[in-house]
C-alpha cells in the first residue's frame, strides 16, 4: 500500500502537469492599489509558479539536485483579505501567521524562495501524522517523512534518532517526534519568520492590499509613512537611489531594539550591534551623527553599565530631522511615491 505522502505527491504533480504556467494571479481588489512590476531596486528572481493545489500545499519536491526546476507554490491572492489583516502578520506570532491560510502560504512561497520549504513541509507532515490513528497508516506516513526530509532536515542527531526508533515499530508514537518539531519549529521561528516578514515578497504583497487613502496620508504626515511597512519599504528604495539608506536602516534597528526587553542582556548585545554597523567611524553603514549624540552612546555601551531603550533616543532624534528635512520632500515627489497611484 503505498504512502499518504507519496499519493499527496503524485496528485500535485499530476496537477501541475495538466496547468498552464501563464495562468494569471488574481489581481487585488478595486479599493487598493496595484503593486508596480518595475521596481527601482533588483527584482526577486522567482521560479516558475504553477497554480496551487491542496496536495502541492503538504508536500512539495525536496530534490536538492532538482532545485532549480522545483514547482513554486502559487502566491495566495488577495481576495477575501484586506491591508491591516495581512499587516499583522509583521508583529503576531508565527503559529497565528500559520493558521491563516493566505499568511501560511506567502510564508510557504518565501521558504521555497530560500530553499527551506522542507521545514514548513515537516512541520506539516507530523501535524497530519498526530491525527492518524490506523497503525499501518502511521506506519507508512513515518517511512515517508524519514524518507523525504531526513537529508535536509537540521536537527539534532538525538532528535533523529527518536524519529528512527518509532518508525521501526508497527505502531510509531507521534510523541517521537516532538523534539524534531521543536528544533525545527524555532528556526522558522527565529531565523526564517523574522526575514520574512522584511522580504521584499511579503511587503509587495501588502503594496497590493494598500488602500489609496492610506498613501495619501503620507503627504501630510512623515510619521505616518514611518510607521507603515510599504511607507518605508517605498522611502527606502528612494533613500537608496541618493545613498542615503544606511538613515532609514539605523531608525528601523533601533525600532526593532526599543521592542528588545527593557535592560535586558538581549538589549545590550544589540545596542553594541547597532553601535558597530552604525555609529563606528569608516563603517559601511555609517549614520553621521553629532560628536556628543556618539559619545554619548559609546559612553553608555561601556563598562558593566545598564542598558535601556532610551540609549538611542537623541540619535533617532537627529536621524529622523536628516530625514525630514530634505528626503522626505524629495521622495513625495519622486517616481517611488508616485507609482503607488498607477491604476494600469
């Protein structure tokens, strides 16, 4: 009898056979705005994307040899979703991002982007497995996920081996595997889930969501278009045509570090991050700055001195003038802005 897994696969590649790979993506809705496709910046070079099926969503082809023929999966559409739904997932956690179908397969489209869908795909199977009860069929969902991702996956030897022991057996224990998704589950939580949500594919797929009225507060206020996701996205395209993009850099990691526990250990490890990438003289981000808003943060970074939130407060001060004063003006009428109002 063959696998749950092998017959998910063979239906998803029956189905991309049968689909045309000119198929269009649904367009947004008639209230936002649509997403320029010349981008000022290098575009994301994607894959082939062939329409999506259920099947393809469990498990896609993890042929590293094969890597660059792989079946992209379809990016979901915005149909059924608005701006501040799919904004969110910038700032909740990853599970509430995963049981949102649309936010869970933007995130499944930017791990095969980056060649670590196998993770998503795990993290999947072994969900299905825990609703198994048939021995047999557990039995043949274990074989298959030690055959597919075994060779990728990056967990530890003692995590492997608890997966190895129970599929041995004629009825495999899902409380095998918990360990595995554990490890698994937080490199997508702390390293694949965070570059997500700054990938230039999911803030182009808010720009498709973007309500028109939402862009045309930024006119009038510089706050409001530093505190939009495609506002920055947009200004730092521009920043980065007149070299002045290390500005907007400083201000988004001191956001992230003001969001750090207060005085915390974590805080201060990215405080002096932030100080090398940032402030130290001939560094290839370096944000100019006063002598004494410098000194005053290497002062503070010194030593067994704690630090807090406040430790940047006089830099961001001067970064965000630097900013207002002249690029803000410039960039409002610039083609970066102007292109969110292009209806073609």
């Amino acid at each position: 009898m063959r696998g749950n897994l092998s017959r998910k696969r063979d239906a998803a590649a029956a189905a991309a056979t049968s689909t045309d790979d000119s198929s269009p993506v649904t367009p947004a809705a008639s209230n936002s705005l649509t997403a320029p496709r010349n981008l000022p910046s290098a575009p994301i070079v994607r894959p082939p994307i062939r329409p999506f099926t259920a099947a393809s969503q469990v498990i896609p082809s993890l042929d590293r040899e094969m890597s660059g023929t792989r079946e992209a999966p379809l990016p979901p559409t915005t149909d059924g979703i608005d701006y501040d739904q799919a904004s969110k997932w910038a700032s909740i956690p990853l599970l509430d991002v995963l049981a949102d179908e649309k936010g869970r397969q933007l995130f499944r489209c930017f791990l095969h982007q980056a060649l670590a869908e196998e993770n998503l795909s795990f993290y999947e199977a072994v969900e299905e497995l825990k609703k198994m009860t048939d021995p047999a069929e557990r039995k043949n969902q274990c074989a298959e996920i030690l055959e597919l991702f075994a060779p990728y996956l990056n967990i530890s030897a003692n995590a492997m081996q608890k997966i190895q022991k129970t599929a041995q057996s004629d009825n495999p224990d899902p409380a095998a595997f918990v360990q595995a998704t554990k490890e698994v589950f937080r490199l997508l939580d702390s390293d694949q889930f965070p570059r997500f949500r700054r990938s230039e594919l999911y803030l182009q797929y808010l720009e498709d969501l973007l309500p028109r009225s939402e862009a045309e507060k930024w006119t009038v206020s510089f706050e409001s278009l530093l505190a939009n996701q495609v506002g920055r996205y947009r200004f730092r395209q521009f920043l980065r045509h007149i070299h002045a993009e290390e500005n907007l850099r400083f201000w988004e990691a001191v956001s992230e570090f003001r969001a750090t526990k207060n005085k915390s250990a974590a805080m201060a490890n990215m405080g002096k991050q932030i100080q090398r990438q940032y402030l130290i003289e001939g560094s290839s981000n370096e944000v100019f700055l006063p002598f004494a808003v410098r000194q005053s943060v290497e002062q503070q970074l010194s030593g067994d001195k704690t630090v807090d939130r406040t430790l940047f407060d006089e830099a961001i001060k001067h970064v965000e003038q630097v900013l207002r004063n002249d690029p803000y003006v410039r960039f409002l009428q610039s083609p970066e802005y102007l292109e969110l109002f292009d209806k073609k």
